[in-house]
C-alpha cells in the first residue's frame, strides 16, 4: 500500500502547486511575495520581508525609491568607525529636521513607505492635515545597542529615532509630550506606532524603557519586535 500513499501525496502536491500557480495572479501586488515593491502601493503582509530583501540588492533598492518619485543618489561605501561599515546608504530628502537623514537605501525605501501609508493618512484621519516636517534624533552612531554587547542598528544608519511632527497647519505632536494621552494626539500616536510595526523589524517606544520615552526607534535589522 505504500505506493498508494505516494500517489496521494503527488496528488496533494500537484494540486498544491496548481492551487497557488492560479492564486497568484489573481492576489493584489501588496499580497503576491514574488512581486517587488511598490513603494507608493499599499501595504501587505509581505512588506517586512519585501523591504528587508533589499538589502544586498541596491540595484533594485533605488530602482523602487526612484519609482516612488524618491531622488536618492547613491553614497559611497564606507565606515563610520570600527564595525560600523556604511554600505548603499543615501541622504534622504525630504522635510526633515535635521535635514537629509543617512539611511541605508533599504530603510529609507522603508520610511518612504510608512510616511506614505501610516503618517500621513494617520494625521488626515485624527486632525484633518498633512505633516509638514519630521524631527527625528538621529540615525547614525557607531555603538553597541544600549546595554547589550551587539551593534547597534545604528552603527550602519539602519535605524532613525522619531521624536515629533509638525502638522501643516503649525501644530506641533511629540511623542515625549503626547505619548499616552487621551486626545487626538495620543491616538495618532498610537497609529503611528502600531502602523511602523507593520514596516519595520523594531520598533521601540516609551512602552520599551525609559531609554525610549521620548521617540520611535524605528530600524529594519534581524530581530523583530514590537513595543
């Protein structure tokens, strides 16, 4: 009987790999796995993994952030002190202070999308405009993660550190400020920070540590997390 149960299990396979052969042309981009990213698309379940694949692939890393109406000009490789190499980063433009971040291109292609997919429909629903410029802490530093005996993500400027946003009509949200409060600007923070865990690979806010009270720690590295 043992070639019937080899049959069965062909016949499992072959409907299988018919099943999806069928199913993927038919899923919207945002939830095939095999096609590249959309920058200015909608978000999927393969996002993460979609956006972490870049790395190693600058090619198609700035092929998509040009596609998504990004200038990003390629920086050359280089370091940034001891085991802290600087590879396919770039100075990304934009409204923020201070001005033109250095991310690897992966990350930015990241943040491209969660200002795009989260920010900005974010401030729309809760205070009905746009965000008109982003103050962030920081993306490179050549250290280990506070604490621990890794490097830090950002030893690479594969991470940024979001403390507050003004809004286009002058407002100012901080998350050191608005973090946990029971007005809109609470619950757009809220947003923000659930929405960047669909993105990024960590995500550490005021929930983390003291360390964190007053930003975001955004970064797509190796470990996931979300708090």
């Amino acid at each position: 009987m043992g070639w019937v149960r080899r049959l069965i299990l062909l016949a499992l396979l072959l409907a299988t790999a018919f099943g999806i052969a069928w199913l993927l042309p038919r899923l919207p981009e945002a939830w095939n796995p095999f096609v590249p990213i959309d920058l200015a698309g909608p978000t999927g379940p393969f996002t993460r993994h979609k956006l972490r694949g870049l790395a190693g692939n600058p090619a198609a890393c700035f092929a998509a952030l040009d596609a998504a109406g990004v200038n990003a000009t390629p920086l050359p490789d280089g370091s940034a002190g001891p085991d802290c190499p600087l590879t396919d980063t770039l100075r990304l433009p934009g409204a923020f202070d201070p001005a033109r971040p250095l991310l690897t291109c992966p990350m930015a292609a990241a943040w491209t999308v969660y200002e795009r997919q989260v920010l900005e429909p974010a401030a729309q629903a809760h205070f009905g405009t746009g965000i008109a410029r982003v103050r962030h802490l920081g993306t490179l530093a050549c250290r280990d993660v506070r604490g621990g005996t890794r490097r830090s993500q950002h030893a690479t400027a594969n991470a940024i550190d979001l403390a507050a946003l003004r809004l286009d009509d002058g407002r100012d949200i901080s998350v050191l400020r608005d973090w946990g409060r029971d007005a809109p600007s609470g619950a757009f923070l809220r947003d923000a920070r659930d929405g960047a865990c669909r993105i990024f690979a960590a995500v550490l806010g005021p929930e983390r540590d003291a360390a964190h009270a007053n930003h975001f720690h955004l970064d797509l590295g190796r470990w996931t997390t979300c708090q």
